[in-house]
C-alpha cells in the first residue's frame, strides 16, 4: 500500500525538476543561440530565414507562421464564410 505512495511522490519531484528546466515565458532579447553550432544569431535574421540556422539547425517556429507557410492565403476566407 506504501509503495504507490512513494512511487507518486517520485512522479512530483521528476515534474517539478522538468519544470524548472524549462525557460519561462517569451524571450525578452534579439538574440538566439543555437544549440548545435554555439552561434549566437540575431532573431529577425532567424525570423526572415524561416527559423533556420547557417548551420541548417531547425528552430521551433510558432504556430501561426508554421499554419502561415502551411495554407495559401483563401485559406482564412474559405473557413470564415463557412464555405468547404
């Protein structure tokens, strides 16, 4: 009976540390770093880039520019007339 008790407890201390790890909230600067190559970059260069790295490292983009490059630009006008 002990033993999911202790296992649970486990759990919380995983997710709380996973949770710390994590950077909070949007960037406040200009500048990103890439992981792969160490390069720091500024970000409206990334942004014109497509969010790729000289070093071809992929950077996370936000949704709406992925659904953006995704969708041609009826797309908008077909979903809010209610047309299909």
């Amino acid at each position: 009976m002990n033993s999911w008790i202790t296992n649970w407890k486990k759990i919380k201390i995983k997710v709380k540390q996973i949770i710390k790890k994590q950077p909070a909230g949007q960037q406040e600067t200009d500048w990103q770093n890439c992981p792969q190559c160490k390069k720091i970059s500024y970000f409206p260069d990334l942004t014109a880039n497509s969010y790729i790295c000289e070093c071809s490292y992929h950077f996370d983009c936000p949704p709406k520019f992925r659904l953006d490059n995704l969708f041609d630009s009826t797309y908008g006008n077909y979903r809010s007339s209610g047309q299909y």
